[in-house]
C-alpha cells in the first residue's frame, strides 16, 4: 500500500495494477455519500487479491470503479488507476475538491471528461481487464443467444487469433494431423508433453487447438481423435485473402467493411470469423465445465441455471485472455454446492492462465479459500491488507478482529458470537478521522484524525493510530 | 410525522422540476375558474355560465376584439365566455367519469387478485372483451343506446373505461400481495378484509393515483370528441369545448378563431395534466426518492 | 413452451373475446327495445301494413323467445353475414354492404398512418434515450407532450385552417382539405358515383387500374393531410413508450457487462438494447392501436373521407343502429386481430415467452 | 396403554407433521391441461417440541421454505398433515390406525392445524409467528413501526388496549430499539434494524413457536451476529421454540438442537445437532459440510464437490433423488434404464464398440420395463464380444461419472439372422428408508440399510426406526 501523497509516475513494473488514493463520492437528491475515500493497493500479475467488508463498505465500487464502470451518480473525485502503465483515471482533475449536492452540473462534466477516455477504455474492457459479475441472473443479456454473447467478445478484440486459426488449419496437410491424432490416442498426458509432442510434428498454430480439444470435458474420448483429424479445413481463395488482411491488420479491413454489410457476402468474409468464434467459445465453456455444449450454445440465458450462468460469465471474462479479472461476489447468489464448484473453477483458472484476479466478497471463508493477499474495507476506506495466512493468524485493526470474531464456526458451537457494537456510520456525514472510531472499542482522542497505512509487518498494513510507532 | 415527511419529499421532488411544477399550477387555474363559473361566474366576466348566451341579430362569428376577447362564434355567441363556462362542464364531467371508472375498478381488481383462481380468470376475460372495442366507438354505441345526453355519454365513458384501472390496480395488487408483509399478516391472525384493506388498498391507491392524473387529459379529449361528433346535441345551449369546435367547423376556414381558442383550452389543460402526471410518477417512484 | 404451443394458445384465447365482441353488440342492439329493433327493420312505405311487417319480423328473429334463444339466433345469422340494414345519407343497404365499400379507405389511411409512426417514432424514440438530457431529448420529449396532449380533430382543423385559409397564406393552398377526390375530375366517370369507386373501392388503385394517372395524384393528395393528422396522433405516444423504456434496457445489469466486455458503444445500443427497449414498446401497441382507431372515426368525420369512422359518424348523427353497430364490430375485429398479430410478434421477440 | 394417561396432564408434542407433501401446479408446454406438478416437499416428518430449536437446512429449491410455510398453515398441504399440541398417547394412536379411517379422522379433527375451526385457527395463530429472509418486503412501506408490531395484538383484540402501546415499546427494546423509532417508516431503518421490528412483532402475542425463515441470510456478518444472539437470548428467556431455517449451516449449528437436512423436498438425514454435525452419515450432507468454504486459509482439508445441479423436481429422479449427484452412490440407488442406457453407450463408443453404442443410443432401443432394456445391433455378437462388453461395464462401474453402470445387473446377447439383440437388465432399485444410527441420528440412504448395524458398531440401536409414520412397516 502506497502513501497517500504519491507523485504521479507508472508504477514499477512487477506490479500489474496499482489504486492511488482513490476517492469516489456518489451525488443523490438527500445529499453526498462519500462512499470511498483514499483507497489505495496494488495487484502483481499472477496474484488473487481479495476486498472483504460488508454492504456499502465500497468494496464493488472500487472494483467496477477501476474499469471506469462507476455509474452515472458517481464521481471520481481524485486518485489515479495505473494500469500497465497507463493512468486510466487520468481525465480526473487532480485539485483536491469534494462536490456537494449543489453542483449538480459535476455530473455531467463527469460523464463528459470519461467520454473522451471512451476509446481506450474500450480496448481495456473485457480485453486487458474483464469482469464476473454478481447478479448471474441479470447480467446476461436475455435476447441474445449465450453463443453470441460470449463469442462477441473474441469478435472485439480478437479477431487476428480467430483468423490466424482457421489459416493454420487452412495450411496443414491432413496427414500430419491423422499422424498426431493416432499417436495421441495411444499416449496421453500433461499439457507440457501434449504440446511437445504436437510441437514435434511442428503443426505452426495448431498446438493450442488441439490441445483444448484433447482438454475437452464434454466429449468422449473416440470423438476427439476424430475431430483432431476432421481440423482439416479448406478455404476458398476470396476468403482466404480476407483473413490474410485481417491478420494482418489486426481488424476488418476498410476494404470489407462494405460487403460485410450485404448478407450472403458476409457469409463468406465476416461470417467466417463468427464461426470460428463459435467454436472458441465452445471451448471456452468447456474450460468452464458446461455439459452438452452445443445447445448451450444456441439457448437463451434463461435456460440456464444460477450456476451454469455464472460459468458463461466467466467464459466470457477468460475469452480475450486477460491479465486481470474482477469477480465482483461472483459466487454470492449461488448455493454452497454450486458455489464450491465455481470457486474450484476459479482455482484451475489461476492455475492455468496465471491472471490476476482482484476477487470481491463479503464471506470471510470464500476469500480464505481462493486469495494471496486481502484487503478489509470499511465504510469507504481501506483499514487493513495483509498476505491471507497473515491477516487470519494475526488481525490487527479492532474491526478486522471483529469481524473475524463475529463469523459463526462451522466446526464447533459457541457460547455467543463475538459483536462490534453499533452499525455502520451514514457515509453522507462520516466520522470524522478513522471511521470506525464511533464503533472501536479503543478509540482514543488521535482516532479524530485519519490515520495513514502503518506498516506492522512486511506487506502487512494498517490503519489505525494502536499501531504508531 | 414521517408520512408528513413523505408528502413533503414528494412536493419537493415535484416542484425540482419546473415542467411539472408549471403543469401543477396550470391545472391548478382551471380548477379554479371552474369553481368561480360555478359559483361567481361574473368575476370573470361571463354572464351565465350555465347557458350559451346567442345573439341572433349577428350570428356571424367576429373576429376577436375588445368587447369579444375570443371574438364571437355562431350564432352570435360571445367564444370567451362560453370558453371559460365549457372549463367547468368538462372538468367536472372528466373528473366524474376518471374518479368512478377508478373507484370501480379498484374495487374489481383488487378484491379479484386477492381470491385469485376462478373469480380472477372470469374478471379478466370480462376486461379482456371490454378492451377488446377501442374506446371511441365503443363509446359511440353505448352513449347512443343510453340517449346523447352529456350523462349519458359521461356514463358510457365509465363503463368503457373502469376496466382499465381494473387491470392496472389487478396488476399492482398481484404484485403487493406477493410481499412477505402481507403472510406476516397473514401469520399474525389478521383476516382477508383486513389485509386487504390495511395492506394492499394503501399500497395500491398510490400508483392508481398517478394513473388518474395521466389519464385526466386523455379522458378531456375524449370527452371533448364525442360531443365534438355529435354528443350533447340534447342540449343545444350547453358550453362544451368540444360542442363549441362543431358548432364553429362550418367557419374554420373563414373564421379560424371559433376553432382555435377552445382547441387551445383543451390542449393546455391536457398538457398541463400530463406534465403533472410525469411529475407524480418520478416524484413517487422509489429509485428517485433517496 | 414451444413458440408453436404459444401461439396456438394466444389464437385459442380469440374466441371467448369475439362471443363477447358479439354479445355486447347484441345487447347494445336489443337493449333499445323491441319497438326501436323492429325500427331498423319496418319499411313505413311499404304496401304492407307496419303490424304485419312487425309481426313477421318478431318471427323472423324470435323476439317472443327468451333473450339467449335470442341471442343464439341473433349469433347464427350474424355469422351468415345478416348484419341488418343502415340508412344513411351517405349509404343504405345492409351493413356489410356499407362495410364492404367504406373499409377499404380506412385500411388505406390507418395502414399509412401506422407505418409512418413506426418509421419515425422508434428511431427517434432511442435517439432521445441515448442522447439524454440534451436539446435533441429535450424537443422531442415536448414534441411529444403536446402531440399526446393534442385533439386530433382538432389537430385536422388546424392543418385544413393552415392550408386553407387565405387568412394564413394562399401559397399554402398546396394539399386539398376535403373528400378523398377533387370531383371535378371524377364527373360521369363509369367506376365512380357519390364517392364510392370501383372494383377495389380504394380510389388510389381503382384510379391507376383505369390509367387515370391525373385522379391518382389527386386522391393521394387528399391522404397527405389525414395521414399526417393520424400519424401526428399515435406518433407521440409511441416515442414516448420507446423513450423510456430504452431509458431503463439501458440502466439494466446486461448493458453493463456489455460495457465491460469492452463493446464500442453503438453495437451495446443496436445489438443489445435496442431489442430489448422494443419489448415493452410491443406490449403497449395494443392501446396505441386503440387510439389509432378512435382517431380514425374523427379524421374521417373532419375530412370528410369515405371510411367506416365517417359512415359510423354519420349512423350516430343520423340515430342508424345498423350502422353504429356494424362500425362497432367491425372496430372490435380490427383491433383484435391486429392485438393478436401484436402478441404473436412478441413471441418471436422474447425468448422468455416461450417458457 | 398409554390412553389411559389423563390427556391434559401428559406431555404434547409442539409440533408433529405427518407426511406432509405439497406439489406446486405449473403449466406444462402442452396447449391444453398437460398440467405438471413441482414435488416441493415430500413425506417430511418433523418434530418440534417445547423450547426446542430446530434446524432445516438444504440448498436454494429443496423446499425448506415450503416447508416453513405448511407448518404454519399459510398454505394448505396436497397431503399428510400436522398435529398442534397432541399428545403422545393420541399421536401413537393416530399411527397405528390406518390413515383415513375413522378414529384417525376424529384425532384430526381435533389436532390437526388443517382441520381446526375459526376459534381454534385464531388460537393457533397466536400461538405460532414467523420472521422471513428478506427484511425490506417484510414490513409494510406504509405502516409506522409503531403500527407494524402492534398489527398482531390489534389482529387478537389485545386487552387492556390502552396498554398497546407500552407493550410496543417494551418489545421493541427488548429487541434493542429505542424510542426514536416508534415513529419511523421502515425504509428509514437498515436491514439489520429491521429484522429486529420483525422479531418484536413476532414476539407480540408470546408465541410459543417462531418459524425463522432464513432469518439472517440477507444481513451483514456483524449484524448476523447481534440478531443471533438475540434470538439465542429470547429462546433460553422466553422458553421458545424455533424452526429455524437456513443454507448456511454454520449458523444453523450456532442455532440449533436438532437438525433436519433436506435435498430436494425430502428429508434426508435428522437428528441431534453435534451428533450430525460431527459424525454426517447421507453423502449429500458430507458435501453439503466440506463444501462450506472456513474462515482459515491454513486448514487446506480436501472438498468432496459434486457433479451437476439441483434435480427439476418436476421430474424427480427415481428412487433416492440424489442418486444423480452421490459420489457412492449403488447399484439399487434408483438408475432409470434411460440413465443407464445413457453412459453405457458413451463407455462404450471409447472402447472399441462404437456399433453397440450407436444402437443404444438409436430410436429401436427400447425400455421394456423399469428394469430391462434392449437394442438390436447391425452386427452379430458373439460370447467375446458381449464378455468385452461386460468387462468393460465392471471396469468403468467405478468411474463416478458412469456410476449409473453400477445398476447393470446382467448383460445378455441373442445374434439372429439381421444381427444381434443385447439385452441389459438392471438390479432392483430401493428408495431408502429412514435407519437409526443411534437414539438420536437417523439417514435415509441405501449405505445404512434397515436393520443394517449402527455405525459404531453397537448393535444396540441397530436399525433403529425412527418414532414417525412413514418408516413404520
């Protein structure tokens, strides 16, 4: 955690992510809520960082706040978002100033001054950073067939991978993959020694697909080998020339935009790429353990349960490959099975891709099970973050203790749970200083002031005045 | 004192906004000419507000001048004063016809989806044909059956109309009552009646509410277009907005006024009344009030 | 639910609305009474004496019989096309005769009309959604408080004032104000008498099937105004629906995760809001056709076109219960077939139906 | 005989459900009727008795909730029924008449919540109160908090009435609200205060029996906390009975005496909290357990995750309803041929006998009854091939995603002059019935036979029944 006066420069460059002193106020018709204040952390590439507090501790706000996805009331009032060395909230003035409910007109400046970031951001979104949502059931869009909906991804983003395989499968000679097919159906293993042994009768471009087909959950054994074999795909000179140029590129072509517009043209250009986007995010729900895929493919969100919905948001948040993905209380509207599925999910995930993930929760257990390091809000403000095994075994700040204390063992019964007196502060007037001091039980006459993050241990930090050397 | 907070939030809310603040008060006015027609009508210069005074001896219409503001429409008849007198037939005949199709309605529909299952399938059926004849001629045929006096017309107008609210308040009481409030009732020995009237009345006259207000120009119009074709002819005399734009058809062309000034009545007052509608509605939506 | 089975649903639910259709209208046309019944029916100058007509006309219809047998018989000869008689100005004879020659304009004018505002109004509707609050917001949203608010008869009377009246401006004399013809043209055509031409009874193509290319403009100007005043009617509710509900598709949790999967904004408007914002905007056609409907019977009185809102005007005028009660029904099936392709359109729209 | 007890000196029972059952009507996808029923609760027994708190735990759908609600008669049950205050004698009587005869018509009549009279229901609604999950559709937007807790005193004709008020206040600082909040409306409360208005309402008329649906699942950590020691607090004080109901099984545990765990609308496995708790016997409450994730990132125990979803209890499956799902499950647990049929033909097409598998999966391979199905092959079978086909059965029976294998009892091939006929016949299935693993723990499952030894071994309580209705005979 940084100090809170930082001087604007890119962070160093094991760090994939940082959040200065970040500030957010939310204006509505009863007054100001000053819903995050000084908020600041940083994720390295490959970590899980968990955000802990309670409803309207700002732990969501901050994470959509980061893909600049704060809703319309909310103003980013200061604080900067570095993002592989990019200031996503660089359109933020940095004088310091609160806004009050008067000037309404912020708002709208607001929304101006993100306009103009529109277009980076959009290359950012669902591509660099992506995002599972809480509510699996409301976060689909219930008119869109899941095959489109996850394949869109890939077709923002995407495109030169969705060309550069269909030309690969163009070039190989189908010998070569009746070859491989036969001697994977003998030996089986690893995913190293399966792209060796591809990697051997050097396919160029061929590895990651035959890989995912052996990876398959969702089709047997005997289907695989053919499909290996069926890879082989021919395709006619005036596409071909098509998807050169987008490889090229790296997008549509201006020279195609046009024919893309007229159906059965499209079929052979532009509708290329959609099908092998199908096919992709057919994979991709596979990765994501979803059964008889190819309906799923065609149906409606609706079909689906809970569970089965957070899977396709989750395919599509590991559709572009993305360095850091936030799951917002992704497995909070689901069962404990279910939930337990999803978070093994999300283990593989790590595993495999090796991407960040910035994981929100208000379960104390969920976090345990699945971050690095975690961080405690509260009422807007960050009270403590510390390595996991760290923050369990030694609590420091009184409300992380007390929330520890509060959570109900599963493996034993208790007498009483532990309590932290009173409730949470209305955040359109808040404490002044620590914010927990109208609830701490060892508030003292310093606690009127904001403490900074006071470094107890190493990569272990808190906020509150108990701890000043 | 909360409620009190309430209505005052609610005020507040709807006086942020200026359109609906200007709507509020405009109704406001017309109510209120209304009510000076009915008791004092000359403070404002009408004569009689009951009756259209003719004047035989020129029944041309004369184009607006200082002893005629409106000037004058066939035969000879004053367009000022038998404007602001038709203010108060058509406000008072539209708030009968919205206030007794809403009163009906409320009635069917919630007690309908309270006992939903058979009661409920056959009201709706029942509203389901109703609707099934769009107002304006069913309106014509029942007003026609019953004579083409205004009373008659206005009680066409409710029967053509109560099946409206009936679903609207069906629709809100179904989702009230799907509310842990009401089983809790329920759970603590309350009966039907009573929750029925403490709990799902209360909850459901607010929306009905700000339909009403939405509704109020649109049930003007239409008033005001029945006559227009051919209602009120019981009565020769009566100023009525619509009854005056026939009267004055026949002079459009020549004589523009006859059909303008009472044209802009009604089109003010429903305007204003669906400013205010909008206002009541975003005033009294939940996401709005915090 | 396959999207069959709910169709199929929806066609079964037609016909308890068409008994009741019929059963109003039999009600609406016995509750008069006896005497005002037979009225419709007796010829005063026939040779045959009114008591004998009557007492033949009260077996002929079994008005001796109690009210459902009544009905039931009512019922059978409607279904056989007996609608009774009108006599009106404009037309006597039976009323699916007078049907069979009015409908046909009305079709004209409310298809136009209807068409015009879906054109206009959705565009426009999700243009004011997406560009809240600015002036393009602002001036529709007025635009459409006044068209919602507007009479509109008295909307026709103002364009026929504008375009007429040398009070405002002779240059404006461009689009005729009454009738559906200029007669001057139409004297002693074969296939035209008292407004009414043939075979189609629609002038705009009677016209060209005669090759008279000269009526054809003339009867397509005629429409202008009307159409314009129907359209200008509907229109405004019609954007207005669109608008909100576009405002709120674009509040939900959907556009979001749009948003983060990184969709240029236009794709998140047309691919996934638009469909959505149209649902509701599906649901609420029914009223909006109402409407339309109603302002049929006035246009056609103001402008005096030859439709089945003029002729039913004219059967109130007139105290014709034939006519009021064909008009009736014939506006019942209108609105609710075109309820029920409405429904059927939804179906296809919402996945969700279908479960 | 224990009839000849004085009833009103012997000991009652709070409350006794018997059978209880609800389908939910839903309309099925044909165009007419094809109505289907949602087997939401089915034959649950549950005990209540005086100053007990008992637990109902079960996933999101299993019909806990529906449960609650039967109980309290806020909606009539489509079978069995539930006894209010009946005495033991009577109770034992009523179970070993058979049902529907007269003298069990009689005991209904007198006990039964679904059977009592205006009077009666008056008493009995005031006798028994509920808390729901969610505190912002639980209290009336429209209603002062003052007005909301007296609603049921108001309801009951509270006497002396000018003593409403003082009792309102009272309760509400019971539930630890002060004064300032007699006035408020409940949207100016936060869901934790809420809940408490809710609680005092309940308490209103003393009740003897609180059903506490979910009471806490919407709240906060520190805030769940706080109501559950109030609820602790009021239970030990007022001498009240809970049924409390929960998904989150660490609370129930906090909460609860005896625990009832349900899967999908039954019962399957009851008994004393810790007992369950410390020793689960049915395989879904084992997972159901692993799967809570602990507050402890150093205790990395292994997790037992199951495979699918909750069933569609339109169609509930066959026999044991988790059967799908189990992760021991056996060969009599409930396999439908189609389930069979199903992934014998995937094992099958993976190990070289793809023709087999095809005609399994085609239109001429049919089920002949519950337990016996047949597909005609192109080719001709012979004893290898069909001992291959065997062998391959035994190899993948242990595969948990082809435990539907284990039902296969014996495979038989007959070759004929078009090709050959392979016929599957499957062991007998046995829905499970409920089995005593000792005084105060019972599982329904086919691991724990009837009369099979407890599972300590101790043949004392072995395959003990419990002391309710449907197990009897």
């Amino acid at each position: 955690m940084i100090q809170e006066t930082e001087p604007e420069h890119p962070p160093d460059s094991e760090e994939l992510l940082r959040v200065s002193g970040l500030r957010i106020s939310f204006v509505t018709r009863s007054g100001v809520i000053q819903a995050i204040d000084d908020v600041s952390f940083e994720i390295k590439p490959g970590e899980t960082l968990g955000l802990v507090g309670e409803t309207g501790c700002g732990k969501t706000q901050t994470a959509i706040s980061i893909m600049r996805l704060t809703p319309e009331a909310g103003i980013i009032e200061k604080g900067e978002i570095w993002f592989r060395g990019t200031n996503l909230a660089k359109d933020i003035d940095k004088e310091f100033r609160i806004v009050s409910k008067k000037n309404r007109k912020v708002l709208k400046r607001n929304k101006a001054r993100l306009n103009n970031l529109e277009r980076e951001l959009a290359d950012i979104r669902g591509n660099h950073i992506s995002m599972v949502f809480q509510e699996p059931m409301t976060s689909l869009n219930p008119v869109r067939t899941i095959g489109r909906q996850v394949s869109e991804v890939l077709l923002t983003h995407d495109l030169p991978r969705l060309s550069n395989r269909i030309l690969a499968r163009h070039a190989v000679p189908p010998e070569a993959l009746s070859e491989v097919a036969d001697s994977l159906a003998h030996q089986r293993g690893s995913r190293e020694n399966i792209r060796e042994l591809v990697g051997k009768c050097d396919l160029p471009g061929l590895e990651e697909q035959i890989t995912s087909v052996i990876y398959r959950r969702d089709i047997s054994e005997g289907s695989k080998i053919k499909r290996i074999k069926d890879l082989k795909q021919q395709v006619n000179s005036a596409s071909l020339s098509f998807l050169r140029g987008v490889s090229a590129q790296g997008k549509i072509p201006t020279a195609y935009r046009f024919p893309d517009r007229i159906p059965i043209l499209r079929a052979r250009f532009l509708g290329i790429l959609e099908k092998e986007a199908l096919a992709v995010s057919a994979e991709l729900l596979s990765m994501v353990g979803m059964p008889n895929i190819s309906s799923v493919l065609k149906g409606y969100p609706h079909e689906l349960s809970g569970g089965m919905r957070q899977r396709v948001m989750i395919a599509m948040a590991i559709a572009a490959s993305p360095e850091l993905i936030i799951a917002d209380e992704p497995t909070s509207a689901l069962d404990v099975t279910i939930q337990a599925q999803i978070l093994q999910l999300f283990r593989e995930l790590k595993a495999n891709l090796n991407t960040s993930i910035l994981f929100i929760s208000h379960d104390m257990g969920v976090i345990a099970e699945i971050c690095d390091r975690v961080g405690i809000m509260y009422a807007g403000n960050l009270v403590e973050i510390a390595d996991i095994e760290d923050l369990f075994s030694d609590p420091r700040h009184p409300y992380t203790k007390g929330l520890l204390s509060a959570i109900p063992p599963s493996d034993r019964k208790v007498e009483s749970l532990g309590l932290i007196r009173g409730s949470v502060p209305n955040l359109m007037n808040p404490p002044a200083g620590c914010r927990f001091n109208t609830r701490c039980p060892f508030v003292f006459q310093k606690c009127s002031q904001m403490p900074p993050p006071i470094p107890v241990k190493e990569g272990h930090y808190v906020r509150c005045w108990l701890y000043e050397k | 004192m909360a409620r009190f907070d309430q209505t005052k939030l609610t005020l507040r809310i709807l006086f942020e906004n200026v359109t609906s603040a200007a709507g509020l008060l405009i109704v406001l006015g017309y109510i209120m000419i209304a009510i000076i027609d009915a008791v004092h009508p000359q403070l404002i210069g009408v004569v009689n507000a009951f009756e259209e005074v003719p004047d035989y001896t020129n029944p041309v219409p004369q184009p607006p001048s200082l002893q005629h503001l409106f000037g004058t429409t066939y035969p000879g008849i004053d367009l000022y004063q038998a404007v602001i007198a038709a203010i108060r037939v058509d406000l008072w005949y539209s708030f009968v016809i919205v206030l007794a199709g809403a009163l009906v309605g409320i009635l069917v529909g919630v007690v309908a989806a309270y006992y939903s299952g058979f009661f409920d399938e056959i009201l709706m059926r029942i509203t389901d044909i109703f609707l099934s004849i769009p107002y304006l001629p069913f309106a014509i045929a029942v007003g026609f059956v019953l004579g083409r006096g205004l009373d008659e017309l206005s009680l066409a107008l409710v029967i053509v109309w109560w099946p409206l609210y009936a679903r609207y308040a069906r629709g809100q009481a179904l989702s009230i009552k799907e509310n842990a409030y009401v089983e809790a009732a329920r759970a603590s020995g309350v009966g039907s009646w009573g929750i029925i009237t403490k709990h799902i009345v209360p909850n459901v006259l607010t929306p009905v509410f700000v339909q009403i207000s939405l509704d109020l120009g649109t049930v003007v119009q239409t008033f005001a277009a029945l006559t227009f074709i051919g209602f009120a002819s019981a009565n020769p005399l009566l100023p009525e907005l619509g009854k005056l734009i026939s009267d004055g058809f026949p002079y459009a062309i020549s004589a523009p006024w006859v059909v303008i000034f009472p044209g802009v009545t009604i089109l003010i007052f429903a305007v204003a009344m669906n400013l205010l509608g909008d206002g009541l509605r975003d005033a009294l939506d939940p996401r709005n009030r915090t | 639910m396959t999207l069959r089975v709910y169709i199929i649903r929806r066609l079964l639910l037609v016909f308890p609305t068409l008994i009741g259709l019929t059963l109003i209208v039999f009600i609406l046309t016995h509750v008069g009474g006896y005497q005002r019944f037979l009225g419709e029916y007796v010829n005063i100058h026939s040779a045959i004496p009114v008591a004998v007509q009557e007492q033949r006309l009260s077996q002929e219809f079994h008005l001796n019989d109690p009210i459902f047998v009544q009905y039931f018989y009512w019922l059978s000869a409607f279904l056989q096309g007996n609608w009774g008689y009108t006599q009106t100005p404009i037309y006597s004879g039976t009323v699916l005769g007078a049907i069979g020659l009015f409908l046909p304009n009305t079709i004209i004018l409310a298809t136009s009309a209807s068409i015009l505002t879906i054109i206009i109004g959705i565009p426009v509707g999700v243009w004011s959604a997406v560009k809240k609050d600015s002036i393009v917001d602002h001036s529709t949203r007025i635009f459409s408080f006044i068209g919602y608010s507007m009479p509109v008869y008295w909307l026709g009377l103002i364009l026929i004032i504008a375009f007429a009246s040398p009070a405002v401006c002779p240059c404006l004399n461009i689009f005729p104000i009454s009738g559906s013809v200029n007669i001057a043209l139409t004297n002693n055509l074969s296939w035209f008498s008292s407004g009414i031409s043939y075979p189609t009874h629609i002038l705009i193509i009677d016209s060209l099937i005669h090759g008279r290319l000269d009526i054809f403009v003339d009867a397509a100007m005629h429409q202008v105004l009307p159409v314009v005043t129907l359209t200008f009617s509907i229109l405004a509710s019609i954007i207005r629906v669109m608008r909100s509900s576009m405002e709120d598709t674009l509040n939900q949790d959907y556009i979001r995760t749009a948003r983060a999967k990184g969709l240029r904004e236009g794709a998140i408007i047309n691919e996934h809001a638009r469909r959505n914002a149209l649902i509701p905007v599906i649901t609420l056609t029914g009223y909006t056709i109402a409407g339309l409907l109603g302002g049929v019977v006035l246009i056609e009185a103001v402008f005096n076109l030859p439709g089945i809102g003029y002729w039913t005007t004219e059967a109130l005028i007139n105290g014709d219960i034939g006519g009021i009660m064909g008009g009736t029904v014939i506006f019942g099936l209108a609105f609710i077939f075109s309820n029920l392709v409405v429904d059927i359109l939804y179906g296809f729209f919402d996945p969700r139906i279908r479960y | 005989m224990k009839s000849e007890v004085d009833p009103a000196k012997e000991q009652r029972v709070l409350l006794q459900t018997e059978n209880l059952s609800k389908l939910f009507p839903v309309k099925g996808d044909k165009v007419i009727g094809g109505t289907k029923y949602v087997h939401a609760v089915d034959e649950a027994d549950v005990t209540i008795s005086e100053n007990e708190v008992v637990g109902l735990v079960g996933e999101s759908g299993c019909g806990k909730t529906t449960l609650g609600r039967l109980v309290l008669r806020l909606m009539e049950p489509s079978k069995g029924t539930a006894f209010f205050l009946i005495p033991r004698s009577s109770l034992d009587r009523y179970r070993s008449v058979p049902v529907g005869s007269k003298e069990a018509r009689t005991i209904e009549k007198e006990y039964s919540i679904y059977r009592f009279d205006r009077r009666k229901m008056k008493e009995f609604r005031k006798n028994t109160q509920i808390v729901f999950q969610d505190p912002f559709s639980s209290l009336d937007p429209h209603m002062t908090i003052r007005a909301i807790v007296a609603e049921p005193m108001k309801a009951h004709h509270y006497r002396p009435k000018n003593e409403i008020d003082t009792k309102v206040s009272k309760l509400l600082e019971e539930c630890g609200l002060g004064e300032q909040f007699l006035e408020k409306l409940p949207h100016e409360l936060s869901g934790g205060q809420r809940q408490r208005v809710a609680i005092a309402r309940a308490l209103a008329m003393s009740p003897r029996l609180i059903v506490l649906d979910e009471p806490t699942s919407a709240l906060d950590v520190s805030v769940q906390a706080q109501i559950l020691n109030l609820l602790k607090r009021f239970k030990s004080e007022l001498g009240l009975s809970f049924l409390f109901i929960s998904h989150h099984l660490a609370v129930v545990r906090q909460m609860s005496d005896e625990i009832y765990v349900m899967y999908a609308g039954q019962i399957v496995e009851r008994g004393e909290t810790e007992a369950v708790f410390n020793s689960p016997a049915h395989p879904y409450t084992i997972a159901l357990m692993s799967a809570i994730p602990v507050p402890d990132p150093t205790t990395k125990r292994e997790k037992i995750l199951l495979k699918g979803e909750i069933p569609d209890l339109v169609r509930p499956p066959g026999g044991c309803r988790f059967h799908p799902r189990c992760p021991s499950a056996l060969g009599n647990c409930g396999w439908s041929p189609e389930e069979v049929i199903a992934s014998l033909s995937e094992v099958l097409a993976s190990s070289g006998l793809p023709s087999v598998s095809e005609a399994l999966k085609s239109r001429d391979c049919r089920v002949i009854d519950g337990q016996t199905f047949e597909a005609h092959v192109g080719e001709s079978l012979d004893e290898s091939k069909t001992e291959s086909i065997r062998r391959v059965v035994a190899e993948k029976r242990d595969n948990q995603s082809h435990f539907a294998l284990r039902a296969v009892k014996e495979i038989t091939s007959q070759s004929d002059t078009t090709g050959a006929t392979i016929r599957v016949s499957l062991t007998m299935s046995l829905v499970p019935k409920f089995t005593g693993l000792d005084k105060r723990h019972f599982v329904a499952c086919n691991l724990f036979p009837p009369g099979s030894a407890g599972r300590d071994g101790s043949h004392e309580f072995g395959g003990v029944e419990p002391p309710v209705r449907g197990e009897q005979h």
